[in-house]
C-alpha cells in the first residue's frame, strides 16, 4: 500500500511531472516504420504521434530522416487520436525531438540535450530479417502495463490452460512451445508449478528477475526476465525467440506496448507474425478488438473448462484485461503486495531513485546515461531453462549459450 | 453474515440492490454498486449470498470476471480466493509458509432476499442493540 501522493509521483508523466522527466532522458518507440505513410504528391510523410502527454508527428523529410514535431492538438482530442494528413497542422516554433529508426521501430528522444546511446541488445543488433515488431493500445496507465511484465507469478493463473495445446501449432505466440528440453509443454510447468521462487537482482539496466520453479523429480525450471529502465521488459517467447516490450505511455491514462520480436537462430517469419496480430487489433490506432467494450468477448463456459479467464488462448488479451480492469490509473493506497511481488517492489524503489537524482541534478547517475557504458551492452540473458543440477544459474546460462551459438548474427553476451 | 436465517423488515435502512432474477443464470455473478463503493454480488455453493468488494485487494484486478469456485470468488490475476463474507482464503502464488492471506478481507455487506428482490444494508449503519 503507497499513499495517493506517491502513486501520483510514480504513474504521471507528462511534460511537467518527476516521472515525466524520468521517460525523457530514454529512447521511446513512438511509431512502427510500418505505419509511416507513402509521400504524396511530393509532400513529406506525416504520421501522428500521442507520446507522454504530447501531441507529435512523426515527419520524414525528403532526404530519408526522421524527426517528431509539435501538432495543433484540441483539449478533447481522444488519447490515441490519429487525424488525417490534411488535418494536421504544425505549431510554428514548437518543440521537435530527434527520431532513430531501429529494426522497425522509429524511436524519439524527447529529454533535451544530448541523448543517451542505444544499448547494444539482441533487438537493435539482430538483422533486420530476424526481428519484427508490433504495438497494441492498452487503456490504462503505464505503470501497471510494466508492473504485470515484471510479475512472474501471474503466469501460473492468469495465462493458465487447463488442457495444453500442441506446442507444435505454436509458433509466434507466447507460452506455446516445450518446456527447454524435455516434452512438457511450457503450459504444464506454468500449471503445475504456480509458487515460484523469485530472485531480483539490479543491474547495469534494470533488473535482471529469476522465478525458479522447483519441480518433481529434482528438477529446476529457471525463466530469467529482465526489467529495461525505465518502462520495458525483455523476456522469453518460445526456444527460438525473444520479446523486448516497451510500455509507452501516451497520456497518464493510456499506453501502448511496442514489442521487438528477435529470433536467434532462423529469420521471423513476419507475414505469420503480423497476420496472427493485425486479426486481433484495428488500425490505424492498434485498439484491440477484444476490450473493455466487448467484455474481452468473456466466455464464462470457456473459463470453466478451456482458459483461466474465458477470454481465448490469446495471453495479450489476458493481460490487458487485468490491468485495464484496475482502472485508468490503478488505486495503489488500496493494494496489497506480497512476495511474489518483489520485482515490482525493486522497481518502485529504483523509479524513485531516479526521480530523486534528476530533482537533485544527478541526472548521470541514471541507468544507461553513460554513452560508452550503455552501448557496450548486450544481451539481456532471457531464457527458460530445466535442469537436475543445483547449479541452477550455469544451466540457464548454458541454455542459453545454445542458441545464441547457433545465430547467424552475433548474438554473444 | 450475509444470509440473515431471521425474518427482516425491510426498512429504508436496507437498500435494493438487484432482483433476485439477476442471478438465476449459468454464472451468478454480477457487479453491484451501492453504498458509494464498487461491489460484486455473488451466490456460492451453498446458495448464500456474498456482496463483497469488487476489486481483488492484492493488485486492483476486477473479481466480476472471477472464477466462481470453491464456494467463493478467485480473482484470475494471482488466484486469490474469497469466501462470501470477503474473507480472503488462498493465495496459491504466495510460498507454502505464507499466512498472509488470513489479514486480507474485503469489504463486505449483509444481504437479504425478500419478494424476488435482493437488499443489503451497511453493517456499519445497524443501530446498536438497546
């Protein structure tokens, strides 16, 4: 339980707030390459962008660069307010942000001065062909978008199915595939095993969080998920991939995830990946069809005999009613944390940490604020892992050393 | 608590909050708002009532789309059960050694059924015993 005042000081973040500040010192996704339009009749390409209680456009100009831009915005402009080309207008002399384009993500830098390095993680220094990203519109508050992606438990009970599906009819979905290396289905572990262990450890990024699930037999299942300072997590998908998800706010009550698919070994198979999600989300806001509206489509039949929810086997959709379901902002006076929500506690204190340096003018000693530290890192290390061994740490990372072997890209941590 | 076995006047102490019809169907869960707050009305297992606090008290999630069982309500998130006085009674992602979930109780109002219509009243707002 935190008092309202912290709760405010955490989750609002726009441009005159702690938080805020905190959002603008990092690269944020601000569109997908894929929504920039086609120039037209010799006009630049011209996208709007709601980011961090801003009204943007993101504008390619005739060389090929990228820039945002300050847009003419109503007061009651829906949050995710997408106006035609012909209906944007450009605030003469507003503020503009620098914009990087990286594996399909144009990412903008809205903190001043000079912007911190890109680190060297497995979604920027993969190629091209092996990543693809997608964003999806949650209605809620940023913070409890992060907080359910740093919460190992909820996978147990939130995700679970009571019968297991083929992992072979799995790919590109989360939870699908075997469990490492054995014939479990990764559903079964999540089932059988709902009380893991949590270990939270700080790192150079973020937090790198191990949830061990100690199983029958003598075995260990290690997952290993990791906390990217300040809204993003990087966790596992299946043995082939990896998802890196940003949770960008784009006013205090609405937020989109911006997800990099990176895969090791073989290319994605992008036309799979975007068609399995652009059947359950309508553009050009990304609103997902199943939604607070529609009931997320609830099956009470379906939740007794199929899905822990009775809302379908798609766990985005899950998690976005548990945190839509908490109200735009959620109320933290009234929660009640308990171990399993260790990661979350670390994370609260390391936001306000870092809110307290920037109050402080201490703004160096932020994570990933030193340009040649920041773009010397690599990995993060986001596995599942089952082993016999008590040496539970050197099996995830042999694991994991596995794969990352047999990428064609340098992929070495 | 929530299922007076007394005969109850219904005064304007009590307050209407469904009819009984609403919970005739498959799920007999519904969402109730009264007394200024946020409530879900549910039947358990052994047909009592329970009006309790809508929203799971560990991380805010809506128990409307519970999982009716166990004689309660378990909130999909983390599967915290509880019982139709609010009474928290299983939190199985917490370790085996937790006791946690015995502090944990939701608020919780005191129900009755009279004339295919569903009242509860504040406990709070009884008069006291004279």
């Amino acid at each position: 339980m935190i008092s309202q005042q912290l709760n405010d000081l955490i989750t609002r973040i726009g441009p005159d707030t702690a938080a805020g500040a905190v959002h603008r010192k990092y690269w944020q996704p601000a569109a997908l390459t894929d929504e920039l339009p086609d120039a037209v009749a010799g006009e630049p390409p011209m996208l709007p962008v709601n980011l961090l209680g801003e009204r943007l456009v993101l504008i390619r100009d005739a060389a090929g660069a990228l820039s945002l831009a300050t847009r003419e915005a109503a007061a009651d402009e829906p949050p995710a307010h997408h106006p035609a080309r012909a209906d944007i207008k450009l605030v003469a002399g507003g503020p503009t942000y620098p914009v990087v384009e990286k594996n399909g993500i144009c990412f903008a830098y809205l903190g001043g001065g000079d912007a911190p390095a890109f680190p060297n993680f497995d979604c920027f220094r993969a190629p091209e062909s092996h990543v693809f990203a997608f964003k999806g519109l949650w209605q809620c508050n940023w913070l409890q978008a992060l907080e359910i992606g740093i919460d190992p438990g909820h996978a147990s009970f939130l995700h679970r199915f009571l019968q297991d599906e083929d992992p072979s009819d799995g790919y590109g979905k989360q939870f699908r595939d075997k469990a490492a290396n054995t014939d479990m289905p990764i559903t079964q572990v999540l089932r059988e095993y709902p009380r893991p262990e949590i270990k939270v450890e700080e790192t150079d990024f973020g937090l790198k969080i191990t949830a061990l699930r100690h199983m029958d037999g003598d075995l260990t299942h290690v997952r290993v998920t990791n906390q990217i300072f300040p809204s993003a997590i990087c966790i596992p998908m299946s043995r082939e991939m990896i998802i890196t998800q940003w949770h960008v706010p784009i006013d205090d009550e609405n937020c989109y995830w911006y997800t990099m698919f990176t895969s090791f070994q073989n290319p994605v198979d992008k036309a799979v990946m975007r068609a399995q999600r652009l059947k359950e989300h309508s553009l050009p806001t990304y609103a997902p069809l199943k939604n607070r509206a529609n009931n997320y489509h609830y099956d009470p039949a379906e939740q007794k005999s199929l899905t822990y929810t009775g809302m379908g086997l798609d766990i985005n959709v899950h998690d976005q009613w548990a945190v839509e379901g908490m109200g735009p902002i959620q109320d933290r006076t009234r929660e009640h944390l308990g171990r399993g929500d260790a990661a979350i506690i670390r994370y609260r204190r390391m936001l306000r940490k870092a809110i307290k340096e920037l109050e402080t003018g201490q703004a160096e000693r932020l994570p990933m604020q030193d340009r040649q530290a920041t773009s010397q890192l690599v990995g993060p290390l986001s596995n599942d892992a089952i082993t016999g061994s008590e040496d539970w740490l050197a099996a995830s990372l042999a694991a994991d050393q596995e794969r990352r072997s047999a990428a064609p890209w340098d992929a070495h941590i | 608590m929530t299922h007076s076995p007394q005969p109850v006047t219904i005064t304007s102490s009590w307050v209407r909050i469904a009819s009984v019809e609403a919970l005739q169907g498959e799920r007999p869960v519904i969402p109730v708002t009264a007394f200024g707050q946020a409530l879900v009305l549910f039947r358990d297992e052994e047909g009592e009532l329970g009006l309790i606090g809508r929203y799971c008290p560990h991380r805010g999630a809506d128990l409307c789309y519970g999982r009716h069982e166990n004689n309660g309500l378990r909130c999909p998130f983390h599967g915290w059960h509880f019982d139709r006085s609010g009474q928290c009674t299983e939190q199985p992602a917490e370790p085996e050694d937790s006791k946690m979930y015995k502090m944990i109780r939701l608020p919780s109002f005191t129900v009755v059924e009279r004339d295919g219509a569903i009242y509860a009243q504040d406990a709070g707002a009884l008069p006291a015993a004279t």
